[in-house]
C-alpha cells in the first residue's frame, strides 16, 4: 500500500501541474479513484486502484501525442446512455445528446432528458447561451458507492454478549468466558470523577464547581493511541515498566499526575469483531509496592517495574506533589489503586474453572532468601485484563464504551479525536456521513449508565489534522467536502443528543495542503484560525469566521 500511495502521490503531481481540479467528488461501482472530465486520468493509477472518469466520459490517449497522457474526454454520441432517465421511468420524449438544449430561458422542458453522466443545466451568468443545456453532472451524491459501503458506528448498539469477558486461560490457550463487570464497579466508584467542562462567558475552559465559582480547566494530558491504528487498548501498551494488563496504565499516569487523555479512534474500528483474545493473560499479582506478601484486604494489581510511591513522589508532573521531600515516600491516598478487582473475584453461577485458587504454596526445597522476602509463602497470580469485553459477539465499541466509562471513573477528562489514517476518508467527502457516525457514538455514550457524569467530561474532537485531505473551511477540495459543512454537520448531530457538548475543532484550511487555496507561510496541519479579512484576501487562505459567528 506504501507503494500505491507513492505512484498515486506522483501521478497526481502530474494531474495538477496541469491546473484545474482534478478529482471528481463521487465514486461509481467498481472504481476507486474518480478523475473530472476533462482532467488527466488513469485506467489505473496505481497497482490497487480503479480509476474512472464520470458517466458520459472515457479516459482516452491524445491521438496527436503517442505515448502521451490520457484525458476524461466526452464519449461520442452513439456512445451516450440514457439508462438513469430509465431507471426514474421518466418520460422521455427527446433525448438531449452533451451541449444540446433541453429547455429554454425558463427552465427545462418536461420530456428532454439528459445522459447518464449530465444533467439539464442553467446557462452561466456571462454565457451568450440563455437556454438550459446538458452539461456535465458535478452535483452528483458524494462518494456514492463509497459511503454506502463504510463502516458505520452503529445505532442502537447491541447487547454485549453475557459471557463478553474471560476470567482465565485453560491449558489450551482458550479463554474461560464470565460475565463483564461495570466499569462502575471498583473502590472508586464515583468519588473519583472531576467536575465537568464548562466553556465560561470569556470563552475560557474552566471546570464547573457547583453553586461556587468556577476553576481555570488545569489539564495534564498525553495520548491514549490504539483505537486509531488497529491495535487495540491495553494491546497498545506493550511496556516492561507497565505491565500487560491495562489497567496499569492508568494507574502509572495517575501517579504520574495526568488527568486527561486524548484517544484517537477510528470509526471503522468501533465495528470491528474482538476476536483476538491475546490480550487475556496471566499475570503475577501486587499491592503497587516491590513485595508481594500481601497483607490482609490490600488492593492488588498486577506490578510494575517502579513501586507507587516511587513514580508518585519522584516522576509526577502533578504541582501538588512536586514539592514533596523524597524522605515522605508514601503514596498520597488520592493515588492509591482504586481499580478493578484482582484476582477476578469469584461469583455465583459462573463457569467453576473461575472460582478455583489464584494461588499455590511454595515448595519446602524452594529456598531463595530473595524469592521468600518477596513472595512469602506463596506465589500468587491474577488473569490480566479480564474486565474488558472481548470474544464472538463482542464488538470494538463495546470494549471502546466501557474503556471511556472506566477513564471517567478513575479521574480522567477524555478528548475524543476521530483520528483517519487513510489517505482517503468517506466521512471527508460526505458530511452527512460524518454526522451519521458522530451523532451515533454520541448516542451510544449517552446511553451509558451514570451518562450525568460522563456529560462535561467527554469532548468530542471532531477530526485530526483535517488538511491531510486538502480540508478547506469555505470550500471543497479533491478529498474533502466544505469543512463548514464537515463542522456544522456532526455539530448538529452531537448536540441533538447533549445539547450542552463541548466540541473541539482542529484548525485547517490555511497551510496550502490539498491545492485548493492558498498558503500562510509558516502554518502546518493543525494551524488555521487567520479571520483577518485583508489577510485572506492577500493569501488566498479559507475563511474560519464562522466558528466565531
């Protein structure tokens, strides 16, 4: 794919050396790449891909240039088809070929119908022409086979599977299925949930104190990856110093002082089968210190390579902490592990196989000084990650719903950022697909339980680095639909389910990317918010004074 990325990068350098839009904004069946008639084209542009030209057009070699490029060029009459106007059992009593009239300074006549590929069209404002003409079709539906084949997030979501969860691996390597628990369900419960996000009258992010005055918003962040690249939380967090279960990483960025996290995910992702159960292992167990003798009714978790207090007191970010003499080595109790049971608690009804021991006694002959002072008499286990919904029925946004749920639970404001990867992207091209999907996962975390304290605490951010795709704020471009219409689609869409959402937007638009406007020197993916109108002007860059309308 590298390779066909590559080829189709220079062919389209060739395209648009050439001037003029090149890209059409639609895809037909079969085709994977659509180019505009009268543009440069390619039967196959890559090694992957299909390249077309519209209805009514055919991608044909300059006869005066052997061996030269070929262009979308209009198909001969006796080549035109008329299989639409069939399709809508209109009644066509004149079969209008390209450039013919098909009404007059009126509008259309009732009968005249177009090809496949054009439609009945008013003339130009400076054209001599004042009749109505077939000309060729750029309203089309955006990328129609495309968008009717993404993966959508889906809406209602259904049922998690009752045995969604494993609380161990047999002798085989297959999981021991049980029930999920709620994410809900920890020490924590809710005593540990920030106050929401709130935007104050200055336009300022500040959390919401009640009947008190608000806060300045003090965000400690950094990336939660996975959900974007197909490597699906805690699979993303392969660390010797974490551990494999997922919940220890949370627990190192908590005792690090972080209290937000951005998550990319994919839309795609959401949909996908969790059939892969590697994530299902067993772990050794500990109470966050470097023993694992455990006293009666400590908190176990699986270790890390630093103990709590270590991380807590020598590599926080948090203010609060940084002050703190290394001679206090004690975890502070806003730090201390509040997650999710280990070793899998045992319950009733459940498969026997999950109520059995989690540890066995050490052997008399096993004598090490340095295992005993740490083990003590036994050694004790726990079944990594079993909390987290997984297995035949279980879907992407099932485990991405109660990962959200839990990160809340734990004291985590979270930025939601729809995060493509492609080089292409349908939600790009068509806005209502994209508020389709925003306004659908935007249901389903409403839909959760304790959705109160979720609202305020989740932000969605609509999309990143939209200038991948040539985004524009004020027009369209090769791979992407007005990105007005982008923000002001999944807006609606997220706000008809909360009302009250806060919803980050990436800048775009300004950086040149794409071609269809022009450049402030200086500005990269992510920049893009100039509203100085003689700027605009002078550059030629889009126009973002909507957002602050």
């Amino acid at each position: 794919m590298a390779l066909a990325s590559v080829l189709l990068l220079g062919f389209l350098a060739m395209a648009q050396a050439q001037g003029g839009p090149q890209l059409a904004p639609f895809l037909l069946p079969g085709c994977t790449i659509m180019f505009s008639a009268g543009a440069l084209c390619s039967d196959k542009p890559t090694p992957v891909d299909k390249g077309c030209c519209p209805l009514g057009f055919s991608c044909t070699p300059d006869p005066t240039r052997p061996g030269g490029p070929a262009t979308c060029v209009e198909k001969p009459a006796g080549r035109q088809t008329f299989a639409r106007a069939a399709a809508a059992a209109e009644a066509c009593s004149a079969s209008v070929l390209p450039g013919g009239a098909c009404g007059d300074a009126s509008g259309p006549s009732p009968g005249s119908c177009c090809p496949d590929g054009f439609s009945c069209q008013a003339p130009a404002a400076d054209s001599a022409v004042r009749e109505f003409t077939c000309q060729a079709d750029s309203s089309a539906p955006p990328l129609l086979a495309a968008a009717a084949a993404a993966a959508v997030v889906p809406n209602p979501v259904p049922p998690l599977p009752a045995d969604a969860c494993a609380c161990r691996v047999d002798n085989n390597g297959n999981r021991v299925p049980r029930a999920c628990p709620s994410p809900w369900d920890h020490p924590a419960g809710t005593s540990r949930v920030l106050p929401k996000l709130t935007v104050d009258k200055s336009g300022n992010l500040v959390r919401a104190a009640g009947s008190g005055k608000a806060a300045p918003a003090a965000l400690r962040g950094v990336n939660w990856f996975g959900w974007e690249d197909g490597e699906v939380p805690p699979s993303s967090f392969p660390s010797a110093a974490i551990g494999a279960d997922g919940q220890n990483s949370l627990q190192r960025l908590r005792l690090l002082g972080i209290n937000a996290l951005r998550v990319p995910f994919t839309f795609s992702a959401l949909a996908d089968d969790l059939k892969d159960y590697s994530v299902f292992t067993a772990c050794a167990v500990g109470d966050g210190t470097d023993r694992h003798d455990l006293t009666a009714g400590t908190p176990r978790h699986p270790p890390q390579n630093d103990p709590d207090d270590y991380v807590a007191l020598k590599k926080t970010l948090d203010p609060q902490y940084l002050a703190l003499k290394p001679a206090n080595l004690a975890v502070p109790p806003s730090y201390a592990y509040s997650g999710m049971a280990h070793p899998p608690p045992a319950a009733a009804g459940q498969d026997a196989r999950c109520n059995r021991p989690w540890s066995a006694p050490f052997l008399d002959s096993y004598t090490s000084p340095s295992a005993r002072a740490e083990w003590g008499s036994e050694f004790k286990l726990t079944m990594c990650n079993w909390y987290l919904p997984q297995g035949a029925g279980a879907l992407g946004i099932h485990r991405f719903l109660w990962q959200l749920s839990y990160l809340v639970s734990q004291g985590n404001y979270i930025f939601l950022d729809y995060h493509p990867t492609s080089d292409d992207d349908p939600n790009m091209l068509d806005p209502q697909l994209f508020a389709s999907n925003w306004g659908n996962l935007w249901a389903a975390v409403m839909a959760q339980p304790n959705s109160d304290l979720l609202a305020g605490r989740i932000v969605p951010d609509l999309v990143n680095e939209a200038s991948r795709f040539g985004c524009q704020w004020d027009r369209a471009c090769t791979k992407c639909a007005k990105g007005s219409d982008l923000v002001a689609a999944a807006t609606a869409a997220i706000r008809a389910v909360d009302p009250n959402a806060i919803i980050s937007v990436n800048a775009l638009g300004q950086d040149g990317a794409g071609g269809c406007a022009g450049r402030y020197l200086g500005l990269n993916w992510g920049d893009g918010f100039i509203t100085d109108q003689k700027v605009l002007q002078q550059t030629n860059i889009s126009d973002p004074s909507f957002l602050f309308e």
